[in-house]
C-alpha cells in the first residue's frame, strides 16, 4: 500500500496492478447517491458496517490468513481485521474505527499505524481508534463519534445472500441501542450497487484474470501432464498467481480433476484434496482462480493429459465448447440469463444426438429436462468480491423449481457492467446417468451401448469470464481453447519446459 501527497494506492509491488483508493471513494458515492434516490433516507442518515474478525484456528493461536468481509472491502479497501465503518450518507464522508492495540503488539507486529497512517492508506475523513480492546472493541468510540454527528437512523446491514443462503453480518456494538437503527433499507440497495462494476473495479477484474489466464496455460498447457511426472498443479497455480502477479489468496479451493473425478463438480474439498493421480489418457479438468485485493477470477480449462485429445474427448470437448461460444455470441443488453443457459443445453443435446449418446426430438428432450442429466449445474454466475457475487436473486425474484433450472444462480436480465461467468460442461455421473436410465421420461432418449462407452470418462468444462458491455460483452479470460491450439501450446510446452522433479501428482 503507497500513500503521500497523492491518490493512496494499494499494489503488491511495481510488476503488479495499482488500485488507487478513489476505487472505494467512488463505492462510497455510488451507494449513497443511490440511498438518496429511493426516498426512504432521512437527513443525517449514516451507514454503519462491521468487518471480518480475527479468528484462530480451533483451539490454538494459529492465525489463518485474514480476508476482508466483502460488503466491507467493497465499501472501504481495509485489509486489516477488526474494524468498523460510518458513512454519511448525505455527503458520503467516511469514518474509519481501526482497534487500538497496545502498544505490546509491535514487539510482534513492527510500527503500529497511527490514525493519521489509516486515514492516509484507505483515503477517509476521518479515523478513531477505539477505547478499549477486545471483542467489544470500537463500541465507545462509535457511540462517542455518532452522538456529535447529529444521527438521525443507523443503517445496518441485514440480509439475505441468494447464492449462498447465508445471512450477512449486521453491525452491533454496545450503545447501538441508542439509536434509531433500521436494518432493512441498506442491503439490498448496496448489493445492486455490487452488481454493477465501475471502470476501476472493472479493471482490477481484468488484471485478475490476466494472472490467473497466465497461471493456467503454465500449469495445465505448457506442462508434459503424464503419469511420467508428477506434482500438485494447483500449488504451481497459486505460486504463478502470487509471485508474478501478487495474487495473495484464491479465489476458491483449487479444483485438480482428472479422469473419473472430472465429474465432480467441486472436486478438491477437504475429503477428495485434489488426491488422485494423474494417468496417461485421463481427460483433465482444472478450475482454478486467483484474486487480487479481493477481486476474483473463476476460470476452467479441460484438456487431455498427454496432450493429445482421443476421438470421444475431441467430440465432448467441442460441444461443450460450442456450447460456450453459442452464449457469447448471443450475448448483450436484455437478454435474458435463463435463455442463455436453455441456450447451452439445447447445443450440448444436439451435440450429444450427433455422438450417438442420445437419439430422439431435442424440443421433447428439453421439455423433460434432459440437458440436467449431463450438466446438472447453471452456466454461471455474477463474479466480483466474491466468486459467487451477490445480487443473483433480487427483492421478489425466486429460483426456478426444476432440474438444472434450481441451480441457475441467477435468472436476471443482462445489464452492462454486470459481471458474469460462462461455464457450461458436459459430465458422465454414474448417479444422474443410472437416474435417467430407470426415467421413462429420459430412457427413450439415451442409446445405453454408446453411454457405455463414456462411462467413466469424467467431465469437460470451460469457464470464461465476460463484462456485459454496451453493444455485447468483454472477454476477460485469455487461454487457448479451440483443440489445435490446446494441442499445439501443449506440444509447445513439452519441448520447451524442464521435467519437475518426481513426486506424487494431486489431481
């Protein structure tokens, strides 16, 4: 973080990105000016938001790398846990409340910023340290601070995350009870303000994808993926991301699978840890994402092993990819999401007609739902602060209530500035396959002795990430994808890149 005479700025170095704190000024002004155009903000409103905690792990010390509450970041920039912040609604000015740690801490922490240094880094009018330290820390300050600014109502933060079905964290301190406190106006006007990218998140968003397109073609492209070598690819993904582009954190658990794991969907977590190893033919899938200064990027590239595609990883890989090129060629200002997605299925059915899996009607096909059997997920998501961004399901919109249709984690109307992924794929899941064999409404349609062949082989996704923009879309991803080019940069990559020393793969 640099700061002086001029813009404070956050980077992680001079290879990297610069943010300048106008970014958070400009998050600042576009909620307020949008609380003000509801008319349901007296004069003298503030805005009061609590950041994310230190935590320790279990029942030790042990501290896990700290990551900003979202809503917080969005709106403030703060790296540091602990704080509260206050925004005037009516002029936008902003009060920071960092904790106030003794004087001890810098045995263990180095210099301890003052509040001129905050005000200096994050760019507000004012910064007040708290009275006291511990859990309740901040609550004096704050009452002491809002009573001279002549408060009419709190507005405190309550609300209903549609992606994860989490409740967001409402700011309490001692003393609150003070106030006028109403905690039903701000969410839903600040999470529409966080569907809607400014031009400098926008291009914190690009830099995070550039990285992370960087870290994907070295690790899965440029690499001889056999069983002759073996290493943990989402290691070499993360230290890509972090020491050239200073991507400190992930944007989610690395997903490294390979064969029969390609199909599943969140393949990676604590009880499959990308643990598999990597044979000669498998068909990969790898879905990775690196984020700088909290904004994300979700990418997936699926590629063969030895970088080469058989005939049927050929056939799955290009309707999936034509799948994804049919949606970005469609997209643009008003269309709607939920056609986007019917979009994909309908050229994946007929893909799969074309392979011999399937047989029949594909009108008939999707009106059964049949396209959910083989991608039983949505075929995105809006992408921000947060991998899966909020503001996926607005005041009165609800999910569709049908397979594959559930999953869609939005049905919006495409607007520009939104930011979404595209991802949709093709998987052979022994569960959904036997499923739809016993389905008099899904059994016509599927050629078993051809299905035989496929099972086993896994997945295929491809994942981009698009700006809507005012005409049609920006492409924010930058990997290979057609399959001359994937065989040809990994061809590329084997004569040019040193076998890693041997170990057991992770994938």
């Amino acid at each position: 973080m640099a700061s002086g005479k001029t813009q404070p700025t956050f980077s992680r170095g001079d290879h990297t990105h610069v943010i300048p704190m106008e970014l958070f000024q400009q998050n600042r002004k576009r909620l307020c000016d949008r609380l003000i155009s509801t008319g349901k903000v007296p004069k003298g409103a503030f805005i009061v938001l609590q950041g994310g905690g230190a935590e320790t792990r279990d029942d030790t010390d042990h501290e896990p790398l700290f990551r900003q509450e979202s809503f917080f970041h969005w709106a403030f920039g703060v790296e540091e846990p602990d704080f509260f912040g206050a925004i005037e609604v009516d002029t936008g000015r902003a009060i920071l409340f960092p904790p106030h740690l003794p004087e001890a801490y810098a045995v263990w922490m180095g210099r301890l910023l003052t509040e001129d240094d905050f005000q200096r880094l994050y760019s507000v009018e004012e910064v007040h340290f708290s009275d006291k330290v511990g859990s309740l820390s901040c609550q004096l300050k704050i009452v002491e601070v809002l009573k001279n600014k002549n408060v009419s109502v709190l507005l405190t933060l309550h609300g209903l995350n549609t992606d994860s079905g989490k409740y967001s964290k409402e700011a309490v301190f001692e003393g609150i009870g003070e106030f006028t406190v109403n905690n039903e106006i701000l969410h839903p006007e600040i999470t529409e303000c966080r569907v809607f990218k400014s031009d400098l998140e926008l291009q914190a968003l690009r830099y995070a994808n550039k990285i992370s397109s960087e870290a994907h073609i070295e690790v899965s492209f440029l690499r001889n993926v056999t069983e002759v070598i073996f290493f943990s690819f989402n290691s070499i993904f993360h230290h890509y991301c972090r020491y050239t582009g200073g991507l400190r954190m992930l944007s989610y658990t690395c997903i490294c699978g390979s064969g029969h794991n390609g199909s599943v969907l969140h393949y990676g977590h604590a009880g499959a840890p990308n643990s598999k190893e990597i044979q000669n033919g498998d068909m990969c899938l790898f879905d990775m994402g690196g984020e700088y200064y909290c904004y994300a990027s979700d990418i997936t590239c699926s590629f063969p092993a030895n970088g080469k595609f058989t005939a049927d990883q050929k056939a799955i890989y290009e309707a999936v990819l034509a799948s994804s090129r049919a949606v970005i060629a469609a997209i643009r200002p008003g269309v709607s999401w939920l056609d986007m997605h019917l979009l994909a299925e309908r050229v994946l059915l007929e893909h799969l007609v074309r392979l011999g899996i399937l047989q029949g009607d594909i009108e008939e096909m999707m009106r059964v739902r049949l396209a959910a059997v083989f991608m039983p997920h949505g075929l995105g998501h809006f992408l921000g602060v947060d991998t899966h961004d909020c503001g996926g399901y607005p005041q009165g919109t609800s999910r569709i209530d049908e397979p594959g249709l559930r999953s869609l984690r939005t049905t919006r109307t495409l607007e520009p500035r939104m930011v979404i992924t595209i991802e949709p794929g093709c998987y052979f899941m022994d569960i959904l396959l036997d499923r739809a064999l016993k389905d008099e409404r899904h059994q016509q349609f599927i050629v078993p002795e051809v299905l035989r062949r496929f099972r086993g082989f896994g997945g295929v996704r491809i994942e981009d990430d698009i700006a809507v923009t005012d005409s049609g879309l920006e492409l924010l991803t930058t990997v290979p994808r057609a399959v001359e080019e994937i065989e040809r940069v990994m061809a590329e990559g084997r004569q040019s890149h040193q076998p890693l020393p041997q170990s057991r793969t992770c994938c």
